[in-house]
C-alpha cells in the first residue's frame, strides 16, 4: 500500500438527511518524485498480498486528489473527534490509524484486549483494536466501530492509516486471540445503526489536471446520479477463487483496437478485483504482453516496472476495451497513459511517455488474472453493492 493519497470527497446517502451538504477536505503534500517512482512494484506487491488471502437523503463532502495516484478522506475519531487522513481502500476491510498522526484516545475509547495485524504487500500494520465513535461527516458518526492503533507499520508515509471497505471476510484473521473473529467495517456498521439505508459505495474518481484537484467521491449508502451518465451496468461478484472474497468481478473478454484491427488482450471470461487502492491497472502477465506488442514500439522499461510507448506511437494508441456485464468499457488513449507533466511528480524520466497498463506478476489462470485500480475508475461510475453482492460501472 502506497501512502501518496490523493483526497475523496464522501457522499453519504443518510436516512435523516435530505439536502446536498459539502464540506472541503484537506489535502496532504508528499515529497514530489520521493516514493511514487516505487508505485508499480508496490501495487505488483500488493497484487501478490490480495492473491495470498485463504479464506435516506444524501449527504455530500467533497475531496481532492493528491498526487495523481490514490485517494484519502478526512475521518474524525472519539470525542471530541481527531481528524485522520485515511486511504480509502476497497481491497481490504480493517480501519485503522497512527502511521502519520497518532491516535489520540478519548471519553469514547474502549480497548478490546486484541491486538490487530494486516498485511497489505508493501506494506503492513500491527497494534491494538479500540472501539470507538467515527465521524464521517457532520452529523453522520458511527458508535462503537472497531479501530487499528497501528503502532508498528511500514510505506505509510503520508497518510494517517486507511479506512477499509472491502467485504467483511477480509478482516477474519486480523485480530489476536479472537483470530476467528469478524470485524464489522464502517459500512457494517453505517447499516446496523441506521445511518444508511442499503449497504452500497458508490465510487467517483476523475483525472487530476494538477497535483491537488478536488475531483472525487465517495457515497455511502447508495448512489449519487449527478456523478455517471446512462444506465449502471452491474454483474455478479465473481464465484472464482481468491477473487471472490474481495469485489471480485468476471471480464467477459478485452480487446485493444476497434473492431476492424482488433487484438485479443483477454480471450475468455476471466476473474479479477476491483480495488480502490490499487492505483494502476494490472493485467496477467501474459494478458499484458498480448496489449503491449499492440502497440507499436512499447516495451517494458526495468528500471520502474511501467510500459513505454515511443513519441511516434502516442498518437496511434488505440482503446482498451473491457467487457463487464456485457457492456463494453473502453480506456481511451489519454486514460492509458500517465500525462508527461506529471511524471516528475511519479519520479520518471521527463521525457518519456508512461502507460497506467502493467503487468501482473503471474500469469493467467490463478483465480486473479487482473486488477481494475483508481486509473480505470477515473473513467467510469464504480457501484460497490453488498445487498445485492455485486459491482455495477457506468461512464460519467
């Protein structure tokens, strides 16, 4: 887990609530050029750590993205509350603080007697389970919600911790003695005591166009239908293994090119995640290499584990197309390449061009053949819905 967090802004669909409220959050400065050039290895990392897994109205607070590559939220803990800066990850389901700002406890802390521990690829935390109360926005504050003080951690630099919104499956062995033990997250909990209606995320991210843009979202409780165009195209959380205990999803195929010179990139229907807190798009490594000699001139470069693509082939860049659902989503040019102007901030070489499309570190045929990261998603409308056990997308 990468800690150059990029802030969301969080829609929380309330049951009491029922105008638009907004609220500005705070962005975070890393180092330009100091960690992010590491980003590849650490989502191939975290890639390898997701694969290891054994089994109302409306109420709005806009965000910014921070340095292109991932998304945080402000999230205030006990009472009076102290805010964190959290990543907002739907790849794992622990929520936890102190890697940045420490946890500071208050009337509403109650130690469990647990220790937490979660390993995340590149990066990890262990410490002590609290409960206590979590404000999410004015008025919307979740009672007893389990919480991480992370008193060893690493590749956090950053941010404060990470608030998890993956299914709750993926807390069952996190905590010791009880290691059996389920954690109930945030949208568990959001439900149980009333504050949402439907257990549902829906997701918006948008490219930056600078290295603080306030462009994102994230609803709890429902759907924001400002944010998408069209109609949401859902499917099934995929049944394959270990896909399925996150928000696994099947691909139907990907093709790269229009349908007069097309090449196959994904032939069958194959399984993967959908992860917020992955920042690229990875693909099996065979799968990769099938998109990458598409392409005239890319090849891999070595040295920061991302494609190239030669000045002359830019122009030429085709669309990725995903079919999710029976819907085709396709990746434009633009959306599978970093733009030049941000790659001092990435830690590249100024002059080169950069694809957000990499390899997997396997390849296909293990029960997670890809995972869609924060640059597909700033395409396209993400609906994470446990009620129904499914994710939906729609173009925006």
């Amino acid at each position: 887990m990468q800690s150059f967090s990029a802030l969301l802004s969080v829609v929380i669909l309330a049951t009491s609530a029922s105008a638009f409220i907004s609220m500005p959050l705070t962005k975070l400065a890393p180092p330009a050029g100091s960690y992010l050039a590491g980003l590849p290895d650490a989502d191939r990392a975290r890639a390898a750590a997701l694969k290891s897994f054994a089994a109302g109205g409306p109420t709005t607070v806009p965000a910014s993205n921070l340095a292109y590559v991932q998304y945080t939220t402000s999230v205030g803990v006990g009472s009076p509350p102290t805010y964190y800066n959290l990543v907002v990850d739907t790849g794992s389901s622990n929520t936890f603080v102190g890697t940045g700002i420490k946890y500071v406890q208050t009337s509403t802390s109650i130690f469990t007697g647990e220790d937490v521990n979660v390993t995340y690829g590149s990066g990890y935390f262990s410490g002590l389970e609290y409960f206590d109360q979590v404000t999410l926005a004015p008025g919307f504050v979740i009672t007893n919600q389990s919480i991480g003080d992370a008193l060893s951690y690493a590749d956090f630099e950053g941010v404060d911790g990470i608030v998890g919104v993956g299914p709750v499956i993926l807390t069952e062995g996190t905590l010791s003695p009880d290691t059996d033990e389920l954690i109930p997250t945030v949208m568990n909990n959001a439900l149980s005591q009333g504050l949402i209606q439907e257990e549902i995320l829906g997701v918006s991210f948008a490219p930056a166009t600078s290295y603080n843009d306030t462009n994102g979202a994230l609803t709890y409780g429902g759907i924001d239908s400002s944010l998408y165009t069209g109609e949401i195209t859902y499917t099934p959380v995929t049944e394959t293994y270990p896909a399925g205990y996150y928000w696994g999803i099947n691909v139907t195929e990907a093709t790269y090119g229009s349908a007069s010179a097309e090449t196959t990139v994904i032939p069958t229907s194959t399984a993967g995640i959908v992860d917020t807190g992955t920042t690229l798009v990875l693909l099996a490594d065979n799968f990769f290499h099938s998109y990458m000699k598409a392409i005239p001139g890319a090849k891999l470069d070595e040295s920061t584990g991302l494609m190239t693509v030669p000045a002359s082939s830019v122009s030429e860049i085709q669309p990725l197309n995903f079919t999710v659902g029976g819907t085709v989503f396709s990746m434009d040019a633009a959306a599978q390449l970093i733009p030049t102007d941000q790659n001092t901030a990435w830690g590249l070489s100024a002059n080169k061009q950069y694809g957000v499309v990499s390899y997997l570190g396997t390849n296909s045929g293990e029960g997670l053949d890809f995972i869609i990261g924060q640059k597909f998603m700033e395409n396209f409308y993400a609906v994470f819905d446990t009620d129904s056990n499914r994710v939906g997308f729609a173009y925006t």
